[in-house]
C-alpha cells in the first residue's frame, strides 16, 4: 500500500510540475475570494483526465486522436493570449481577462481553468493510461485518493508563490507581456505537440 503511495505520488508530480508556472500566473492574476474558482477548476479538470485515463485502461472507450480533442482545445489558451494582448493597452482593469471571466454572472474562471488543465492533458493521458492498467482496483482507488491530495498540495504551493512579494512585483510589472506570451506560447506548444498543425494541414489539401 505504502508503495502504491508513493509512486502514485511521484506519477502526479511528474504530470502536475508542468502547472506550475500557470497556476502561479493565474493566482497572480486574481481577487482572493475568486481562488476557489482555480481549485475548483484544476480539480474538475484533473478529474475529467483520470476518468477518461482509466475508462481507456479499463478498454471501455477507445483512445480519441489527441489532435482533433487535446489539441484542438490548444486554442483556448492561444485565444486567450491574443485577447488579453490585444485589449491591455486599452484599459488596464480590462487587460485581466481571468478576473473578467470570473465577475460576470455565470461566473466562468473555473471553466477557463479547466479546459486550461484538459488542454496541457496529453503527457497526463500517456502516463495514466499505462499507470492504472498496472493497477488493481484497490490500488487505482488509493492512487486517485493521492491524486486528488497532491492536486491540493500543487494548488496551495502555487497560490503561496504566487502570493510571495518577490514574484507578485515580477509578474505585476511584466504582465502586459507576460501573461499574453505564456498562453500563447501554451496554445502553441500544445498544438505542435499533439500534431494539430499537421492534421489540419492534412485536412485542408
């Protein structure tokens, strides 16, 4: 059992560091009481990820062509990052699209978080789908018990981080430039590494 901890542990770590960097950005970005709505999001979103991993493990569904699902949902980050770029030297309270996104009524930053987290998932799926048909069912239920913990452990690191005066100052006098680059820079790699680019090349002749 105490095995199964802690590779279930060094599983998501290996996964989660890649959010990191986004969820230091995205906590820098907000109001305090609208965080609940980046945990809220990378937890709905994690879930969506294990669920579709150990369906795939379990032969239930067929593995998707990650180019026309992961990759496609490359574009939310790019359309992001072009929006804020474009709109931030138009007014500066408007430049922040995550706390837009969460003030109006449907109240929407946890489900820009999520498909944020579904859209970063391919190196997630490559490694959960082998992991969990290793696994018994005891051990799968423990492990999706250490996921959801070290989703936790990811969030609360990332929001003191992005709390710190040091990186708070960085990121407040750099956003204008930072925050349009990383989405972007995120679409980007996210649809190069799916091979999203090729299929639609392909497609499109």
């Amino acid at each position: 059992m105490m095995i199964t901890v802690l590779t279930a542990a060094l599983v998501y770590a290996a996964t989660g560091i890649d959010y990191l960097v986004i969820l230091i950005l995205l906590f820098s970005q907000i109001k305090k009481e609208q965080v609940k709505h980046i945990w809220l999001g990378q937890y709905i979103g994690t879930a969506i990820i294990i669920t579709g991993s150990l369906l795939v493990s379990l032969g239930v569904v067929s593995l998707i062509p990650q180019q026309w699902v992961i990759g496609l949902l490359g574009l939310l980050p790019l359309y992001l990052g072009v929006k804020i770029w474009i709109k931030g030297e138009e007014e500066e309270d408007e430049g922040n699209i995550l706390s837009q996104s969460s003030s109006n009524r449907y109240n929407q930053l946890f489900v820009t978080v999520t498909f944020i987290v579904l859209a970063s998932s391919a190196d997630d799926f490559s490694i959960y789908i082998p992991y969990f048909t290793a696994l018994n069912t005891t051990e799968i239920l423990l492990a999706i018990i250490v996921f959801f913990v070290m989703v936790g452990v990811l969030c609360y690191v990332s929001y003191r981080l992005a709390s710190m005066k040091f990186i708070l100052e960085r990121v407040e006098k750099y956003e204008r430039w930072l925050v349009p680059f990383i989405f972007i820079g995120l679409g980007i790699y996210i649809m190069l590494e799916n091979g999203t680019f090729n299929a639609l090349f392909s497609f499109l002749k």
